[in-house]
C-alpha cells in the first residue's frame, strides 16, 4: 500500500480548549494521546520522529510538505519512534531520495503511531503559541471521529507534569556503543583520526539520541551506556573517567531518584549534561525546572555564549526550563553559560569550582546546524585534564579558557 493510498481515510485532531483539526489519515488506524508540540524544523523529520524525547508528545510539523525523502535505517536516533502523533499540512504520496527504503505512512504504521495530513498547521501552531502547549487526541481510527468523545478525552488526560516518561524510553540493561560518526558516500567523506588516549564514560541513557553516542565515541570515549535508574554505586565500580547525562523526555523533576545518583555522581567525577541532562543536573546541584509556555523544537533557536557574546543557531527539544533564580538561591556555585535569546532561558550551565558543565541544546543536532559540535571535545579537554591532576572547572571548559584538543565532529 503506498502513501498516498493510507491518508484516503478520515483523521481528526482535537484538542483540550476545544478545537478540532480534520484531515486525512497516515500511518496506524489508531488513536494518540499527548502534549500537541511544533517543530520549525525544515529538514530531518526521521530523526525528530525517532527522537525519544518527543514521548509522550503529538508533533506538528511546520514545514509544508513532510515525507518527501522517504525514510531510511541510518536516520533513525533510536530503535523506534516514541511520540504519541504527527501531523502536516502535506505528506508526499511518493518519496524521491537515492537512501530512501520506504514511504513514510508505511513507517509510522508500522511503529504503531497515527498522522493526520491536509490541515491548516498555520493556524494550528499560532493556537499553540498564543495559548501554550495542551493536550490533544489524534484519531486515524474511522469509529472514533467524534469530536466531543475526543475533547473530552484530552481535557481528561494529566499531562506531562510529574510523570516519569524516562522509564518509558530508557534501555533495559547496559549496552557498549562503538559506532562513530556517519561519514556518507565511501570516499567522499574521509574521517579524521580519532582522539587518543581514550576515555572510559558512562551515559546515562534518560532517551539518548545515537548521533549523541557517536559523537562521543567520535570524540576519544569508550561508552557504555547505563539504564537512567542506574545507582551512583553501580555506575561508580564501573571505574568511569567520566560521567553524560543525555537527552530524555518530559518533565525533569518527575523522573524519580535521579537528581540523588547525579549528586552523587557529580561530586566524584567530571559531568557533561545535555537537554534533560542539564535540567537533571541542575535539580541536582539544588536549582528547580519550570514548564515553558509552549517550548522550544526545532533547529533554528539562537543561543548566545554569555563569555563571549557569540551566538550559535542551535537544535533544541524540550518543554521545560531551568530557573536560574533557584540555582542562586541554592547557593551552590554555579554560573549561567548561555541563555536562548528569543526568550531569555537558561542555555547552559557550569560549575565554579568543580568540573561540571551543560547545555540545554543539543550540540549534536541530528538535525539541525553543527555550530555547537565542539562541546564534546571541551568535555573531552576538561576529562583528559581532570584525569592528569589539574584542577580544571566547567566554567573554564565552557568559556573555552582552556584549548580544546578535540576535533569538531562537523568538521569530519
């Protein structure tokens, strides 16, 4: 069945305040329910739709047309899509791209997740960004269009604060990730040496991106990747050079017991935070989150590096924001890095007096611009220092005070 054929049948999205999207069925006959978010990014939709930090979620895409590549194996930033919807304006019937190995319907149904096409997504994203984020119903599922059913459904649904959706996405057990980065065509692209010596990291998985892991394994660490509930103590007797935390969905303070392992974590080893990573850590060092009017997704957000005054357009995806007030109220010495300049959010993070930095963006992007890649190799700098004995901070990693001897992955 191609795509074209899957979107005949009706779709309906409804939301909390009472508004009804109809449009044409993609992907599973089925029905989701999440936080209605948009993404202004105009490439990279595989990667957004396999990002685990959309669990929980329904994504409306800005962009006009989606589906126009097809999808491919080697996009995928994890095993499976966990997001709740997708919805366009328009899906393309017939996929045109030399990697594709299929349409896009036939993925999502597949991965069990509906799309509605053919709807008004302008007006769709002005109600979010005018009212925030809400929760909406996405119904492919022709016996259940009823619009007062399906409002009543999702003013009914908690939404995502408190909830622990990294549970829903973490691995199950410890895994070794050795795959670098993807260099394209053989030939075209030749890889750079990798940095040695290597260092021994433990991720902590909260909804890892792979472009993250690759990254890292890019930039000199040998990584192994730990379940988000993962002890202090267990990560610790695997003898670590250092510590990541990664990217993960949802509401920071609902996943529980983490902030007690990073503040563990944090006082024994050097610590880079990424997303979620940085909200964690941020709980961790005494500071407190708070849920963004309707959030930042996509790859055109401007963050400004407050040492330097430089800007770097970056990728971000979440809902929540560190308060920076309570970081200074906790009185843990800890300073403000960058800050998105759109709406004056936290951006990133350092500690004072130990080696401990993060970001809220993702410097990996997958997808989006590169301009932030060289974080890994300052962690990679501030790992190498801190393990010949010197006595190297985040905040001197974050303001680049110290050389970086790792190669930016964008440059490969």
């Amino acid at each position: 069945m191609t795509d074209f054929a899957e979107r005949r049948g009706p779709a309906a999205l409804a939301l909390s305040d009472g508004a009804i999207y109809r449009g044409h069925a993609f992907g599973a006959a089925v029905v989701g329910v999440g936080e209605v978010v948009f993404n202004t990014s105009i490439t990279g939709y595989q990667e957004i739709l396999t990002d685990p930090s959309y669990a929980g979620q329904i994504v409306v895409m800005t962009a006009p047309q989606i589906g126009n590549v097809g999808v491919n194996p080697e996009d995928e930033e994890s095993a499976r899509p966990f997001l709740q919807g997708f919805a366009v304006k328009e899906v393309s019937p017939r996929p045109s791209n030399w990697r594709s190995r299929g349409p896009l319907g036939a993925y999502l149904a597949r991965h069990a997740v509906p799309g509605i096409a053919d709807i008004d997504t302008r007006a769709l994203v002005r109600r979010i960004r005018e009212g925030g984020a809400q929760v909406g119903v996405l119904s492919t599922d022709p016996e259940q269009q009823d619009a007062a059913a399906l409002v009543e459904r999702a003013r009914s649904d908690p939404g995502l604060d408190g909830r622990d959706l990294v549970a829903d996405v973490t691995c199950e057990r410890p895994y070794a990730w050795t795959e670098g980065g993807w260099t394209g065509v053989r030939g075209q692209l030749p890889r750079k040496a990798r940095p040695v010596p290597t260092f021994r990291l433990v991720a902590y998985d909260f909804g890892i991106k792979r472009n993250i892991a690759r990254q890292l394994v890019e930039n000199g660490f040998e990584v192994t990747v730990v379940p988000a509930h993962t002890s202090a103590e267990e990560a610790l007797a695997m003898d670590p050079d250092a510590i990541f935390l990664s990217n993960g969905p949802g509401d920071p303070a609902g996943v529980r017991g983490v902030r007690e392992n990073v503040r563990k974590l944090a006082a024994e080893k050097p610590l880079f935070g990424i997303c979620l990573g940085h909200q964690i850590l941020a709980l961790a060092l005494g500071g407190r989150t708070k849920k963004l009017k309707f959030g930042h997704h996509g790859g055109n957000q401007p963050g400004q590096d407050l040492a330097t005054r430089k800007v770097a357009i970056c990728a971000e995806n979440h809902g929540y924001a560190v308060d920076a007030d309570s970081l200074r109220a906790a009185g843990e010495p800890v300073e403000v890095t960058h800050v998105n300049l759109n709406d004056g959010t936290v951006e990133g993070l350092a500690h004072l007096q130990r080696p401990l930095f993060s970001v809220q963006y993702h410097p990996e992007a997958s997808p989006g611009p590169h301009d932030a890649a060289y974080f890994f190799g300052r962690f990679r700098e501030m790992v190498a220092r801190h393990k010949a004995g010197e006595a190297v901070t985040g905040a001197q990693i974050a303001a680049g005070e110290v050389p970086t001897s790792g190669a930016d992955p964008a440059e490969r």
